[in-house]
C-alpha cells in the first residue's frame, strides 16, 4: 500500500474517533452544568474541564472573552478555528476519505460522506440546550456508523488494519484526557473527594466512555475512583481501556509487520507499552500518582504515534 493511502486511512480513523470523543466530553459537561448549584457550593468548572479536555485553551483565549457554556459549545463544536472541533474532525476524516474513495466501502464512505452533508443543516443555527444534546447524539452515531462499517464490510487487510491502528491510538490517548481531567481540576476545591458530587463525576466519566453498566458488571458495588480508573486502564476486556487499546495496537502492528515483512520502532513502543500495563497495579499507580501515570502513558502514546507515521505514513 502506497504511505500516502495508509495516511489517509490512519486520520480518517482517527478524526472519526475525535468527533465522537468531543461530543461525549461536551454531553457530560452539559450533564454536570444540569446539576444544582448546591453539588458544588456554587463553583463550577466543568466547561473550563471540558476545554482543558478537548480543546486547546491557548486557541480559544483569543477567539472568546470567556469560557462559558456558550462559548466552549460554539468552540468545540462548530469553530473551524479549532482543529478538533466536531465539525474540523468531520470535514477533516472527509477529506481524508475522498481522498481514498476506492479504498473504502460503500458503507463507509456513505457514513462519512453523509454526515458531511448533514453537518451544513447545523451550520449558523442557534441551537438550545435540548437541540444541542440532540446534535451530540447525532455525532456518536455517525462514529459508531463509521466504526461499524468498517468492522463489518473491509477485508481484513493492511487497509483495514490501519483504520483499526488509528482508531486504537486516538481512543487511547482520548481515555487518558478524560481521567486526567477529572482527577486534576473538576472538583472545586470546596468539595471533598468521596462527596455527592465527586460521586455524580465519576459517574458521569464512566457514562462518557460508555462503561457505566461494565462498571456495575466488573464491580458489582458502589463508584469508586479506584475501581473507575481500574476498568479504564487495567481491565483488557474494556473497549476504550489503555490495555485493551494497546492490545489492538499490537495485534495490528504485527500484521502490518508480517505482511511488509520488517518490524520497527512502532512494533517495539506498543509491545513493551502493553507489556507494563499488564504488569501494572491499580494500588500502585494510586500510590505513586494516577496524574504523573495517565501524564506519562499520553506521552508514549503520542510518541508511538510519531513512530508509526516515520515507519509507514512518509
């Protein structure tokens, strides 16, 4: 396969993923602002949680004077200056995808093509809260859309494994943001850990990566950080967990290296990456910081992804 068709396969993937990601962040902001004010003593920063998650707040201070529920809608839904707002992700994975037409299935372009087009209806309308969830819905159908075609209609081949290699690395890095987030700056710092809100949080991170009904399964007791961030960085059976993802990663880089006949540093980062969170312990990355952890796997993860794209993508 021609790198400049793996390219185009690996962001299209991965752009399909973001969209979906930025509107589950913005769904759980909206459901944390619908909170009395007395959950939080009258502080709230789950919009400013929400930007520091999905957006990049160095481009969005000089587009707009404050982050407010407003703003940070408007920014990471529908700004085109921000290249991961849903509509960049969906304009961008559709460029990706005209680009590699014959590569794709009917299905799968349809997928893409076709949110494209819906995409216009949205565009310059004002939109209240109820017609805005509505919109979030529409999102993490059109991935799970693009997600499942692929799944359903690709022959397994280096196309495929591509479209799964993107998937894997942006979902991985999308997990780590939103437990990082959440442990670092969503609770106001009147609030105590272990209370009403904290509990409703971690919750509602758990309804952001659908896991909320795993949780109950693995679990089967009351939400507990501990247990949160076990399902979502340990547990191998989780869709969106580190492990699970790296799993993908692996399994898929080996293909690619059978196939073409050459390992590379890529192959080298995703195994020996797995191979330390299936060694790993939640007590311990407890105990010597989740922050300095989730920190440190976004970094590898970026750096294998800087490795796949010098080994197959230039």
């Amino acid at each position: 396969m021609l790198s400049r068709t793996a390219d185009n396969l690996y962001w299209l993937s991965r752009y399909a993923e973001r969209a979906e990601f930025v509107a589950r962040i913005l769904d759980a902001a909206l459901r944390l602002a619908a909170l009395p004010s007395s959950y939080g003593g009258g502080e709230t920063n789950e919009w400013a949680s929400a930007l520091a998650s999905a957006g990049d707040p160095e481009v969005f201070k000089p587009l707009y004077d404050s982050v407010t529920e407003a703003t940070v809608c408007d920014f990471l839904a529908f700004s085109p200056h921000n290249p991961s707002s849903i509509r960049s992700c969906i304009e961008t994975a559709r460029e990706n995808a005209r680009s590699v037409r014959t590569a794709l299935t009917t299905e799968m372009w349809d997928a893409i093509n076709g949110a494209w087009l819906e995409l216009r209806n949205y565009e310059g309308r004002e939109l209240n809260r109820d017609e805005f969830t509505r919109f979030l819905d529409w999102v993490k159908g059109v991935s799970l859309a693009f997600d499942g075609s692929a799944y359903r209609t690709m022959l397994r081949n280096d196309a495929y494994w591509f479209t799964r290699l993107g998937t894997a690395i942006e979902r991985a890095d999308n997990t780590a943001r939103i437990l990082d987030v959440k442990y670092r700056i969503l609770l106001p710092a009147t609030e105590k850990v272990g209370g009403s809100l904290d509990y409703f949080q971690w919750t509602t991170i758990l309804r952001e990566v659908s896991a909320f009904n795993a949780y109950h399964w693995v679990y089967r007791e009351s939400v507990k950080p501990l247990l949160v961030a076990d399902l979502l960085i340990l547990n191998r059976q989780m869709p969106r967990s580190f492990t699970n993802c790296y799993g993908m990663l692996v399994e898929h880089l080996d293909l690619i290296a059978d196939a073409y006949g050459r390992r590379g540093a890529s192959q080298r980062l995703a195994s020996n990456t797995l191979a330390r969170l299936e060694g790993e312990n939640i007590n311990r990355i407890f105990a010597s910081g989740l922050h300095e952890f989730v920190t440190e796997f976004i970094v590898e993860n970026n750096r294998l992804g800087a490795a796949v794209i010098e080994q197959y993508l230039v």
